[in-house]
C-alpha cells in the first residue's frame, strides 16, 4: 500500500505521517523506537494489521522528516506521541509499538488509548 506522507503539528512539532486503509474502525497508530521512522516498519506487519482499520504510521519528534529534538525519555516520546495522536482529531486509537531487546528479537505490542494530555 503506497500513501502520500502528509504533516501536522502539534506543540510546534511539524510530524510527517502517512494513513491508508478504512475510515470506519478504531484507527491504529504504529510507534517506532527513539530514532526509528515511518519507513523502518515492514509493509507485511502494517497491511496486515491494517487489513480493516485506518492506519497511522509517523516519524516522532525529531526522527526523520518531523523536526524538533528526539525525546530522551520514553515518557516524553509518549507525550509528543500523544500531541501527534491529538492534532489528528483522533479519540480513540490502538498503538502498535515495536521495540527490540535484542538484534534478532522484536516485540510488538498492541494496547488501547485515549489520548490524555500529562498534567
């Protein structure tokens, strides 16, 4: 599946993204490692999740074509994910997060959200 790359900002963070498939359904929203990009997620893991269900993959602050300074924090890369899920309007959204623990071991997680501003 090919999709324009579009931005939206969010804090004065300009974050490029790119959404394909159905509008109807709970839309995913495909989070990276610190440094990782739209572009490190494998097409077969984002059809395939996608297969039903509105899509959202981004390049978090300061990773690839969005601007600002990388987050140092896992809190903080949450917080600008949560800017970036919020200036899309969404209410609702299931994250996909991949991480790896080791050079062969990738997890992918699924979790549901709400995006809720940190006091």
């Amino acid at each position: 599946m090919t999709a324009p790359t579009r931005c939206v900002t969010a804090n004065g963070i300009r974050y490029a993204y790119r959404r394909f498939r159905a509008e109807t359904a709970t839309p995913l929203v495909f989070l990276q490692h610190f440094r990782g990009g739209m572009d490190h997620w494998d097409p077969a893991v984002t059809d395939g999740l996608a297969a039903n269900r509105p899509a959202n993959l981004f390049d978090n602050t300061g990773a690839a074509s969005s601007s600002g300074q990388t987050p140092d924090t896992v809190e903080a890369q949450a917080d600008d994910a949560a800017a970036f899920i919020q200036a899309l309007g969404l209410t609702r959204a299931g994250l996909i997060h991949a991480t790896q623990h080791a050079p062969s071991d990738t997890v992918v997680t699924l979790l549901p959200c709400r995006p809720t501003p940190r006091p």
